[in-house]
C-alpha cells in the first residue's frame, strides 16, 4: 500500500499525551485521495485531528468501485520502512508482490500482512482476470523501536479465526477478540476485527479498557454507539470501554481497529516511518539511487515509483491531534 501523495507532509505521531482516556465519540471525516490509474479512496487515517489509534496509523477506504472494464488497482512498486501493511478486502483481488520474492493473491477476507522492518518494495494489482468490483481497505501499524529494524517478511493467512454473537460474525484480523487470536504477527498489543451484522443485529461487543479504538463502516450503515456510520466513515472512540453497542437495521460491515496507545513518538513521510527525518532523507535517497536495501520486485511491468521532494520547511511537532 503507498501514499501517492506527491506532497506529503512530515508528520509527528504518537505519545499518549492527547489519547482520550475516556469513552469519547469523534467522527473523522474522510480525504479523497487518488490511488493509482483507476481507485480513488478515502483516507481516515493520518487525518488533521487524529493521527493514529494504537498502532494503526494510516487507514484508507476504497470502494465498492465497478472496475469491469478497468484496470482497478495498479501501484508500482515503491519502498516501506518501519511498518507492516495491513490488505483487507470485502470485494475483488489484489496481486501483492514484493522483493523478499513473495507473489501472493489476496482474496476477500484473506490476510496479507507485510512486515516492513528495515526496509522492503513491493507491488500491489488487480490481476488481469479480476472481478467486476473492488472494495476494502488498507491499513499500516506502526513497528515499535524494538521492531523497526527487523528483517522484512510477508504472511498471507488464508483462514483466520472468527467470533460470533446473534446476528453477528467477526472476523479476527490482528490480536485477540474476546479469547480468539489471530495468526498474525503484532508487535505491540493490538486488534483488529471485521464484523459483518446481520439486519435488525443489536449487540454489545467485549472490549479492552486500556485500548484505544476506532470504527469504520465498510459497507451498509451501522449505528456504533449510538452514532450513526456510513460507508467510508469512521468514528474514534477512546479508551475506556469495556464493551461496544452496535446496531443495524439493515445488513451491514465494519471494522474495529484498536490497541494500547502508541508511547513513542514517530515521524511520517510518504511511505516511510522513523524516528528523525534525518532517518527520512536517508531512506529516501536510498530508494531513489537504488541501494540493496529495498532489493528489487520481480515480475512487474513497469518502473517503480519516484520518491517525491522532500519539504523545504523542517519538521514540527503536532503530536496525535491536531
């Protein structure tokens, strides 16, 4: 998953001093932002009044988008660092391929999960023979200090673990819901869960108090916590709560991403996270003279992505929210 940006701020993430430490309900609205040839979607997180939620510090939304007779998703190959990206569909396939020499399709409900580390490349596609729709997200999780200079790695988990209650069936993406843990690799304590609520559904989901978390409806119109959510919507919800309401007159999906607030404070910048944007430049002028360090994604047709400048103006603290 890339930023396309081709004038991405740097940003200053993280640190517990503007985490709600109580149950809050803060709608964020959605960016347009174009992705590739044919996908727009819209971006919730980085947004200008909350930056991350746990680890989870950037979240777009495409979809559903009728890509029949277009090509759907094309982003050249392009670099990440101290990451893992999150590949969550509801509708259609994307091809992932990266420069660990992983080639893997994902299909609906399938976790692809990239651990970035100190640095990997890859692609992502929908594949020649791909369906009539697209729809899901895409997600990062910031790597703890501990992590970020870890050797890169990809997983792709075709059957994950699920939980359900009356007119509900969710599926476990990262971490654990209610006892059920997910396959996947974390390395900070974590969660993320996709519901889908059947018509007339009103239950109360089990949460952790000392999580931080968010909602966003993927398709339909839930009602969480009172509050109502349409698709591409997502609503921030603190911390605090030992459970979550959530109701549908009509038969819909979310997702509910959270986990314990993110101590260390990050820099963010086009597709990269440090610490410094010294750490920034120097990942950037490698991708941009091709050192090992990112190593190469076979088997595209096509160049890669050109990093973009660099902002003249030096980095300046803004913390969580705005």
């Amino acid at each position: 998953m890339s930023d396309l940006d081709r004038r991405p701020p740097l940003r200053e993430c993280g640190g517990r001093d503007d985490v709600a430490a109580r149950p809050v309900r803060e709608l964020l609205a959605p960016r347009l932002v174009a992705l590739g040839e044919s996908t727009r979607v819209r971006r919730l997180l980085p947004n200008l009044g909350r930056r991350m939620v746990g680890a989870w510090c950037f979240v777009d939304h495409y979809g559903p988008d009728d890509i029949t007779a277009l090509p759907g998703m094309q982003v050249p190959p392009h670099p990440h660092t101290g990451l893992q990206t999150v590949s969550w569909l509801h509708a259609g396939e994307v091809l992932h391929r990266d420069s660990v020499g992983s080639e893997q399709l994902v299909r609906p409900r399938e976790l692809g999960l990239m651990t970035a580390g100190r640095g990997i490349a890859h692609s992502e596609q929908s594949p020649a023979d791909h369906g009539p729709t697209l729809l899901g997200a895409q997600l990062w999780v910031a790597l703890p200090d501990a992590s970020r200079a870890t050797a890169p790695v990809f997983e792709h988990h075709a059957d994950l673990p699920t939980v359900t209650a009356p007119g509900l069936h969710g599926t476990v993406i990262l971490g654990t819901v209610d006892g059920t843990t997910s396959p996947g690799t974390t390395h900070t304590p974590i969660v993320g869960l996709d519901l889908s609520l059947a018509a007339g559904t009103d239950v109360r989901l089990p949460l952790e108090p000392d999580f931080e978390y968010a909602a966003l409806t993927m398709s339909g119109t839930t009602h969480v916590d009172g509050v109502a959510l349409d698709p591409g919507s997502m609503l921030y919800l603190g911390c605090g709560r030992s459970d979550l309401r959530l109701r549908t007159d009509s038969a819909a999906s979310l997702m509910l991403l959270g986990g314990e607030p993110f101590e260390e404070h990050l820099v963010m910048w086009w597709n990269f996270v440090a610490r410094t944007g010294a750490e920034i430049a120097e990942a950037r002028a490698e991708w941009t003279v091709g050192t090992p360090r990112f190593g190469t994604v076979h088997n595209y047709d096509g160049p890669a992505l050109p990093a973009p400048p660099l902002p003249s103006t030096p980095l300046k603290p803004r913390g969580r929210t705005r």
